[in-house]
C-alpha cells in the first residue's frame, strides 16, 4: 500500500518513507494501521478501535493514543495540519490519506531508487549484470486478494504457534507453508516455520529428522531473504540452542533479535529457556517476566515464567502464578498439572492429585483409567501414580525417553531412569537441556552417570 509517497508493507510490517528510511512499528501500532487503512474517511471512536484492533481487551485509551502517536510519528505527521490521522475532537479518529498504487509514488524518489540500484549492479557484477537486469522483467508482487491470502495463512499460523498441543503446532505450520505457497519471498513464513520445527521436535513429536531438516532448510531461506530481521534471528538463536547446542553463539543470536525488535514476546520467552537451562536464574525470570509482561491475558506466559522460578527453587511464587494462571483459564489441563506439580514439590501430595484428576479428565481420560490411578494414589501415593504411567507409556517408541525417565524417578526406580536418559542423550532430546536444574530429577542428583549425562547435554555436534 502506498500513501502520499510512504510504503506500508503488511508482510514486514514496515513504514518506508519517500526518503527510504524504514520504520516497524510495534505489533498493536501496526494493527491500527492496518485498521485505518481499511476503514478510510470513517470516523472511529477510541472504544470502537479497542475492540476491533485490542480485541476487546482491557486497555485505556491511552493505549490508542500512544498507537496514534507511533503512526504520526512514522508518517512525519503532524496532529495540527494532519495529513494521515485526523483527530476529531470527541469523537475519534480518521484516516484522511488516499492509497495511491505504487506507479504514482513521486518520480524524484524513484529515480533516486533507480540510480542506487543501477550503481549497485555496475560494482557487483559489471555492465552484463546491469544489462541482464534491465531486459529480464520483474517478478510481479502477489495480487491484493493473493496478499490477504497469504497475510491470513501468517497470522493464524502465529495464533495456531502460541498454543502448546501437537495438533496445534501441526495446524500453525500447515498455515506458514500455506503462506509460503502462495508468495515464498518473505522471510517471516519462513522463519516462523522453522520455529515451529524445533517446538515439535522439543514436545517430541514423530519423525524428529524430518522435523529437523525441514527447521534448517526453512531458516536457511529466511536467512537468504531478511538476515536482518527479528524473526529470522530469533529463529536461528532457537535452531542454535536446541539443535546445535551452541549456548554461547545462540545467547548472542538472541541478544541479537532482541535489539532488532524487543516487542516480540516469543523471542524473550525463547531466550529465557536457555538462561535457565544455563542455570541463569535471575536472567531467565527477567526475560520471562517481560513475556509475562507483553502478554498479561496469555496463561501460557504467565505458567511459564511459573516454571522458571520452579527451576530456580522457588516453589512459593510459582504457585501464585500457576494460580493466576488457572483464573484465566480455568479448565485448561495445562494450568491443572502445571499448580498439581507445584503442589507436588511443596509437598501437598493429596492436593496435587486432586488437580492431577481434574487435569485428565480436562484431557479426556476414561474414567475407569481416572480411577485406577486414584486407586494407585491411595494404597501407594503418587510414586503408584508414576510407576503406573511408566508402564503404560514406555512401549510407546514415540513417547520421549526424557519424559519416561522422569516417570521412573519420580517412582523411585533409580536404574531405569538413568537407562531411560542414556537413551534420551543417545537421541539428543531437547529436554537433557535441563537434566542439571529440572527438580524433577533431583533424587538423581548424587549419582556420577546423572552427573556426567546432565554435562553432556551441551555438546556440539
């Protein structure tokens, strides 16, 4: 879209000005944006755009007001003589500038884009290039219904990638390589795809070299079309921590998307997982807080900024956030187990499983297979639970061996837990990352093989 010589790309979220400084805006600036750019000449109430860019969600007006600044900001526009947002003293707002196509922006800025090109070429590759260039004509940006097409396939994959199941991340990269199908030029499908792999292969999804292969070759695109990008860089950290486990080159690579664009929730959350790992707990809850913080209405932030202090052995304040967690959504199975094992480490065994019960049931567990495991609870507490879980899961070669080893040590059963890691570090699961802090291995700790599997975790390949 083009207004009065400035350049909004929806894909990279970006404001290009006639003079060729770029501009991204925060998520919700760029909403609004968006938002005007579609109801032009209205006049919009702050409460009308709460609810349609917000979502309704709880914010003040000061929230748009500061989203309208953002936007006069990177339209040099002024709220006196407006020639993009108008205030309407009252009422709202209005977007005053017509869309014009991409032919009619000023010629003064073409040709000096022309000029930086044509030079570019002649010092790359000589006259031959220049001429190649010129004769070959360019591939033609997607249609605007193809745009929308490939704009909803990006976002729902990003709704679909915030949530935790398999079949969720399943259906977000069904939607990024829909985005990719229709335009594979951008970076972000990319990148976002690649991010996705590497979730699946830490929750243990099926065919972890497919998954893996698919995360590399998806980041090698994006890399080749926006190195400089967020997205892409956030990726690349996350492919770097859990696939290479290169700790030190994936910190700097996250420092590095962080001071691209420190509005991205996910790169902060992302990067807290290594800190913690690292054993950098007074980090990992500073970057998990700002998650928190980005996304105060996410039960999914608030749970795991939860976890990090569990890993730091803070047991009390976890609690209160996994409560927090469960008022926001308080039939999801996820905030059930997560305050059951809470309670489980602060030693309330009975009031664990209550919520150990109610999270499987929220699951869909038979209810005879509910009662067995209260049967279990009853004649020999939650190490029954957990001996009995290992027994029904451990055939399943699908099932993670990390997962299975932390079954058996939480049963007691010493010997299979450390065979069952042997076999997890043998695969390189994503989850030895934190053999060293996860306190459900603590009882292991005193054991020489535990200690020298807990250092291995970090070896690069």
């Amino acid at each position: 879209m083009h207004f009065r010589g400035y350049r909004v790309d929806a894909v990279h979220r970006t404001v290009t000005g006639p003079g060729g400084r770029v501009v991204r805006l925060e998520p919700k600036a760029f909403d609004l944006l968006l938002y005007f750019a579609a109801h032009p000449e209205e006049t919009l109430s702050k409460d009308q755009l709460i609810a349609d860019v917000w979502g309704g969600k709880f914010v003040t007006e000061d929230a748009v007001m500061v989203a309208v600044y953002a936007l006069r900001q990177a339209f040099d526009d002024d709220s006196r003589s407006p020639r993009f947002v108008e205030t309407i003293r009252g009422r709202g707002y209005r977007w005053i500038a017509k869309e014009t196509a991409a032919a009619e922006a000023p010629r003064r800025d073409r040709t000096r884009m022309w000029l930086a090109a044509a030079w570019g070429l002649l010092i790359a590759g000589g006259f031959a290039v220049l001429v190649m260039a010129v004769m070959r004509p360019p591939q033609p940006m997607p249609s605007l219904s193809r745009t929308n097409e490939l704009l909803r396939a990006h976002a729902r994959g990003l709704f679909f990638s915030e949530r935790t199941t398999r079949q969720d991340l399943e259906e977000a990269r069904a939607e990024f390589r829909k985005a990719i199908a229709v335009d594979g030029r951008f970076a972000e499908p990319h990148a976002a795809l690649a991010e996705v792999c590497v979730r699946l292969i830490e929750i243990g999804a099926p065919d972890a070299q497919a998954n893996e292969a698919e995360a590399r070759r998806e980041l090698a695109r994006a890399l080749e079309l926006g190195p400089g990008l967020a997205f892409t860089q956030a990726a690349r950290a996350s492919v770097l921590f859990v696939l290479d486990r290169d700790l030190q080159q994936a910190e700097r690579t996250f420092r590095q998307a962080i001071e691209l664009d420190p509005s991205l929730p996910d790169t902060h959350r992302r990067y807290s997982y290594l800190l913690s790992a690292a054993g950098r707990f007074v980090e990992a809850i500073e970057q998990a807080r700002i998650t928190a913080d980005m996304q105060p209405a996410s039960a999914s932030a608030i749970r795991n900024l939860a976890w990090t202090h569990i890993l730091a052995g803070q047991a009390d304040e976890a609690e209160r956030l996994y409560r927090d967690a469960l008022r926001l959504e308080p039939d999801s199975p996820d905030s059930l187990a997560s305050l059951g094992y809470c309670l489980e480490l602060r030693n309330a065994p009975g009031a664990a499983m209550q919520l150990y019960r109610r999270a499987m049931q929220r699951r869909g567990v038979p209810e005879e297979a509910v009662a067995q495991y209260d049967r279990l609870f009853a004649s020999s507490g939650l190490p029954g639970v957990y001996a009995e879980l290992l027994e029904r899961f451990k055939t399943n070669r699908d099932t993670p061996r990390s997962g299975l080893a932390f079954y058996a040590a939480r049963a007691g059963r010493t010997s299979e837990a450390l065979a069952f890691l042997r076999e997890a570090a043998q695969r390189r699961e994503p989850g030895t990352l934190w053999l060293a802090v996860n306190p459900g291995f603590a009882s292991l700790r005193g054991q020489r093989e535990f200690t020298l599997l807990a250092a291995s975790s970090f070896h690069t390949r």
